[in-house]
C-alpha cells in the first residue's frame, strides 16, 4: 500500500487555504440597507451616529425618561418593604381595627408596586423604541436613496 493523498486533500506543496469559498469576485447582497460596497466600511458607525445627530431628536428626555425608570425601580423595591410591614402588623395583633389597617396598608403598597412596574416598563421600552424607531428611519432613508439611484440609472 503507498501513502498517496486522499483525493480531497491538496497536494503536499500546494498552499492550503482555509476558506471554502473560490477567490472570485464579492457578491454583493441585495437585501443589504448599504449601497454596494459600503456595508463593511470602518466608518458605518460614524455615519449612523452622524444622521442621527442630524435629526435634532431631544436631548434632555432621556436624562428624565432615566430618573423616571429609576423611580419606578423604587416604587417597587418600597412596595415590598410597604407590603410585608403589613403583613408582620396585620399578624401580630388580633385588635380587627389594626389588621384592618395594616390591609389597607397592604393595598398602598400593591398600588406602589403596579405603579413602579408601569413606569418601569413604560420607560425601558421607551428607551428601546427610541433607538428602535432611529434605526428604522436609517434603513427607510436607506433603501429611498437604493430606489433613487436604481430609478436614475435606469432613465
């Protein structure tokens, strides 16, 4: 038996490259948002984060839009505290008047704790819808100026 290569195997002095793909020339994608050639520029980034400056969202909301998710936090973190007081009052005594105030006790915190998780989930989503809504208006100004140029070189 000789040691002959395995017919898939390159020859011994043949350089071995690890792509599976034939040099050739790039396909470009064309469900990609970039026009051709530019999808994998070092400066993608900075042109995104330039037509975004550009669109003159407000600055401050998101300082108060965090404050408010943070009070949110709060609400909830207290509502808990608020709630099991109430449940240590409301069993440490058998006077009805006191456990019927530490119900009411108990209330004011649940309402404290539904309070919290809406604000907290009014704002996280508000945070996530923002850059949500900046990316789609990048990809629709995107794919007008695909439409633009493929109708322009048309005519």
């Amino acid at each position: 038996m000789t040691d002959s290569p395995a017919p898939d195997s390159p020859a011994p002095d043949s350089p071995v490259t690890d792509s599976p793909v034939p040099d050739g020339p790039a396909i470009e994608n064309p469900y990609s948002p970039e026009p051709p050639g530019t999808a994998d520029g070092p400066d993608r980034v900075e042109r995104f984060s330039a037509e975004i400056a550009d669109m003159a969202l407000p600055g401050g909301a998101g300082s108060r839009d965090r404050a408010l998710l943070w009070v949110g936090v709060a609400l909830m973190a207290s509502a808990i505290v608020v709630v099991i007081v109430a449940y240590v009052i409301s069993h440490s005594t058998t006077n009805p008047l006191q456990q019927r105030d530490a119900i009411v006790a108990a209330l004011i915190g649940l309402t404290l704790a539904v309070v919290g998780a809406a604000l907290f989930v009014r704002y996280s989503m508000a945070q996530f819808l923002r850059f949500w809504m900046a990316r789609l208006s990048f990809d629709s100004h995107a794919a007008t100026d695909r439409l633009v140029d493929a109708m322009r070189k048309r005519d």
